[in-house]
C-alpha cells in the first residue's frame, strides 16, 4: 500500500514517515520545504536503510499535485502540509487561509480526480475553541476558535466532513494532536523550528544546548495546581504510531475524529523539572507576563481512539525528555 504524505518533511511528518516504512508502507512524500528540511527525509532513508520517494512541490498547485498522483498509484494520503504558528496566523491570516484551507481544498481536488478517497488530516485540540470544559472528548462540537491557524483547523474539519457526506465512499480520520514534543530514539531527526520557537519543548531545548540564555516561563498565576499552563504532551513517536492506526481504521467509510493525547495534564514548572531531573542540565527561567490567547489548561480524554483506533500514548514523560535532549544534545543547530 502506498501513502501519499503531504508535509512528510516536517517535524510529525518525518516521524511518522519513518513508521510508516518501519510497518511495510511504501510512502511518497510530497513538501514544499518551506519550514522544513530535505535532511529530515534523507535521515529516515538512513535509519531504515530505504530510499524514500520525495517530490518537492506545493499543495497549492494543481499541477504538481496531479503529477504525484499520475507518477505513483496512491492508496491513501496523510496530510500534514500547512502554516503552523498561531501568532504568526493572526499577522499574515490570507497567507493561512489560502495554504491551510486553500491548500486542502486542492489536495481534495487532485484525490477525486486520481479516485484516491482516504485520508488522515492533521488536525489540533485548537478547534475545540476557548470556552471547552477538561478533558476535550470528541462529542464535544467544535469551539469559538481565537486566531486564523485555529480557525484554519476547524474549517478543514467542516470541508473533510462535507466531503465524506457528500462522498460516501470516502473514508477520513481527523486527528486532533495535542502537545507533541520529542524525537525518535536514534537522535537523527527532531524538531527543528525556523527562527525562535514559539513552542515550549524546542524552546527549552534550546535554553539547555546554549543557544537561548533562559526560558520565560508564561504566566505564572493561572487557576492550575502551580499557577503555570498545564498541558498534554505526548511523544511524537507515539503521534506518529497513531497515524498507521487510523490509517488501518480507513476501510470504513465516513468521517471521524479522534483525539491522540495521553490524558494527563503537566504544568510548565513540571516540564522544567522533569527535563532537569532526566538530563541534568539546568534551565535558567523567569516567570513572565501571560501569553496572550493561553488557555489555563486543557487536556485530552483519549478513550475514543483507544477503543475504536486500538491506539494508547505509551511513552513516558522521561522518555519525552530523554529523546528531546538527545537530538538536540547530537544537532545543537538542527538540521544546518
Ligand atoms: P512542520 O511545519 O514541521 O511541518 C509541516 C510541513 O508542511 C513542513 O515540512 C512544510 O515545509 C510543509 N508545507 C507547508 N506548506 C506547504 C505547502 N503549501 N505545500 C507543501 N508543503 C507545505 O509542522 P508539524 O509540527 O510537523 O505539524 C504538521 C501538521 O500538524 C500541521 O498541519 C500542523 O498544523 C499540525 N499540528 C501540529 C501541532 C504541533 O504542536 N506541532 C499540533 C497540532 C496540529
Ligand atoms: N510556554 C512558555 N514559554 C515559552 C513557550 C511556551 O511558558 O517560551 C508555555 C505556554 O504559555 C503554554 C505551554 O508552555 O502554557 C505550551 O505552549 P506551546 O506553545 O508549546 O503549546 P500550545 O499549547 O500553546 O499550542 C500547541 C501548538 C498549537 C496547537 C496546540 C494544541 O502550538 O498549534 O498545541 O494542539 F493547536
């Protein structure tokens, strides 16, 4: 079976490339590299010992999309291609719009045109909006969302949706990440952000190898257990894992989403403690002002995709800490 995976470059995508050749996939990875490098795919090559198909191109163009789909009999398509940095969207929200939703729209096109009619989408905890009470469960309708990449996620949910009504043949898993942080065991591939990271994890990381000086912890009087933002995160490895179950879920038709979390919440002082204690290495910090559009916490209830994806988040949060540090310890500048 061959799978198309759009954004497969990326930092989800590679993982999850990775795993798809270690479960006897043939995979096309189809990126455009503009938050990503071709490194990442020629790492995977060498972990498992395979090349891997790489087409550069845009999910924006027709062309190229429906040259990957002529070249290579698809079966199904994971698609993480997309803009994803939530303050970034609120600058530039056409340039999220016409990429995220525009984007997808495409692929759909291409895919009906090639008879391709399964998918898995990467989609976030973001569309369960502001106002959700914890844990997030899938029967819970979509949120008031609070900036375009949000946005951005729940609109895609609401075209896949039309799709597969429209469609009844088609077959398509929504995915709805929480905090994925980590890197695979061997230390080749990892998060590797442009610029400073927005995120949490590669921002410590970041502190710990000596590129930033200290992390500003956001906000240190939230209504949570030590008045810091508590969070789910879960190993990419484990995200990644998650993927080929729902893509094995795919022979039933019809629409479905599924949170991939592990179900606890940590708060950010117990990240820093937890990556000091696995690594040894300090992380200087400061309580700063809030971020503006944080959410006190929130959390995945992760039954559903347990019991109808067979799927459970196995790694520990050591385990988080161990394999982060590890890729950042061995490529203290990423992938240059
Ligand atoms: P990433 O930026 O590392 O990966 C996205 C990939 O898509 C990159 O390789 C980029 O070059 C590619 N891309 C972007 N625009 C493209 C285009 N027009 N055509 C072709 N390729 C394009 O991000 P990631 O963290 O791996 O996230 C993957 C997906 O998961 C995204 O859709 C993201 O919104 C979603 N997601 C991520 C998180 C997270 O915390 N990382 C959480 C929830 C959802
Ligand atoms: N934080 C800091 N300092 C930093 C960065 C983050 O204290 O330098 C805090 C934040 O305030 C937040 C927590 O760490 O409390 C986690 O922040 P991240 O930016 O790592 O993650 P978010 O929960 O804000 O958002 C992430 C993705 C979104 C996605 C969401 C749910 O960035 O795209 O998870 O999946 F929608």
């Amino acid at each position: 079976m061959r799978i198309l995976v759009t954004g497969g470059a990326g930092y989800i995508g590679s993982h999850t490339v990775l795993v798809l050749l270690q479960s006897g996939y043939d995979v096309v990875v189809f990126d455009n590299l503009c938050n990503s490098s071709r490194k990442s795919i020629e790492r995977v090559s060498s972990i498992v010992e395979r090349q891997v198909n790489f087409v550069e191109g845009d999910i924006r163009n027709p062309e190229e999309l429906g040259s990957v789909f002529s070249k290579y009999h698809i079966d199904a398509v994971i698609h993480f291609a997309g803009l994803k940095a939530v303050g970034e969207s609120v600058q530039k929200p056409a340039e999220y719009y016409d990429v995220n939703v525009g984007g997808t729209a495409k692929l759909l096109l291409a895919m009906q045109k090639a008879n391709v009619s399964r998918m898995v989408f990467s989609s976030s905890a973001t569309v369960y909006g502001v106002e959700a009470p914890t844990p997030y469960v899938e029967s819970l309708p979509r949120g008031s969302t609070s900036n375009p990449y949000a946005t951005s996620k729940a609109m895609i949910e609401k075209m896949l949706e039309d799709q597969s009504i429209a469609h009844p043949d088609w077959s398509i898993a929504l995915l709805r990440y929480f905090n994925p942080i980590g890197a695979h065991e061997s230390g080749l591939i990892g998060e590797d952000p442009l610029g400073i990271p927005n995120n949490l994890m590669p921002f410590m990381a970041q502190v710990a190898v000596g590129r930033r000086d200290r992390l500003a912890v956001f906000g240190g009087d939230y209504p949570t257990p030590d008045g810091t933002c508590r969070r789910d995160y879960l190993h990419v490895m484990d995200l990644a894992e998650g993927h080929v179950k729902a893509l094995e879920s795919l022979y039933k038709s019809g629409c479905c989403a599924y949170n991939l979390g592990t179900g606890s919440p940590v708060s950010v002082l117990e990240m820093i403690s937890a990556f000091e204690s696995e690594t040894g290495v300090k992380i200087p910090y400061k309580i700063a002002p809030r971020r503006e559009g944080d959410l006190a916490e929130f959390w995945a209830d992760p039954l559903k995709a347990n019991q109808l994806l067979g799927w459970s988040a196995k790694r520990s949060l050591n385990q988080m800490m161990a394999d982060t540090w590890r890729w950042q310890s061995q490529n203290p500048d990423g992938y240059n």
